[in-house]
C-alpha cells in the first residue's frame, strides 16, 4: 500500500512538474506587428463673439431717474452651432456699482438689460460684455460702449 501511494505521489508531482513547463508555453503570445501611437494634447479656447446686434434707449424720466434699456437681438459667435454654448450678457456701469445680467443661446439670443439710478446731471456710461461659454470654458468679451449724456432720451443701434 506504501508502493502505490508512493507511485501516486510521484506520478502527481511530476504532472504538476510538467504543467508549469508546458502550459506557460502554449497559452503565450506574442506581437508580432510594432507600432508607435502619437498623444497630441492641447487646450482649447472659446472666442469672443464676432459681432452682437441690438440697441440701447437712454432713459431720462421725471427729472428723477437716469438709465438705460440695452437689447440684445444677434450674437455671431465661431461656436454657434456647437452643443452647450450659452452667451452671458453683462451691463456693468462704469463705476462698477452695479452689474446687471442676462444669458442666452445661439437659438434664442435675444435678450433686454435695465439700469437706472438717480439722476447726477453727469453722462452716464455702461459697459456690455458679450461672453461665450461652451460648458465650464468662457471667452473673451466682446464689449460695446454706452454713453447717455444728461437728458438724452436718444436710440443708438450696435
């Protein structure tokens, strides 16, 4: 009974013997064919908006209030017909007392910005910045100056 267990154990140790040979050997491969692959990487940059249609009204009501009434009808932007892009519409007064904001897309662009103070018999001078933004990435501003003399009611198209 020794002998057969002895043969056994031998017959056993030299078959797992021969399959950490032979097994590695046949389940190994090889490339045969080498390549290069090439990583490019870079940033990207969102522009600022071409060209932005639209109006401002000065306002001088009542001997009280000082203001105006931007609207927006048309953005040209690089981008516009990429998914995700929104337009941010900024009138910022020249003091920088006061931010009013807007947004838009290149489907609905249009947007109207208000701002009035009390009058200070000084013209009165706002900024608007036009940005793009195609998801978390924002452009440059394209900007338009505003300036309403004292009692200027007048329209002036951009």
């Amino acid at each position: 009974m020794k002998l057969a267990n002895n043969a056994r154990r031998a017959i056993s140790v030299a078959l797992a013997a021969a399959c950490f040979v032979v097994v590695p050997s046949i389940a190994g491969a090889s490339f045969t064919d080498r390549s290069s692959v090439t990583v490019s990487v870079g940033t990207a940059t969102v522009p600022a908006p071409v060209d932005v249609t639209g109006n401002y009204r000065c306002r001088w009501e009542w001997l009280v209030i000082d203001g105006v009434t931007v609207n927006i009808d048309t953005v040209q932007h690089a981008m516009s017909g990429k998914a995700g892009v929104t337009y941010q519409y900024a009138l910022r007064r020249a003091d920088g007392s006061r931010v009013i904001t807007e947004s838009g897309t290149p489907a609905k662009p249009a947007a109207r910005l208000d701002d009035t103070k009390f009058i200070d018999a000084s013209t009165s001078r706002w900024t608007l910045n036009v940005t793009a933004s195609l998801f978390n990435w924002t452009g440059a501003p394209h900007q338009e100056s505003i300036v309403c003399e004292t009692g200027s009611t007048k329209r002036v198209d951009f």
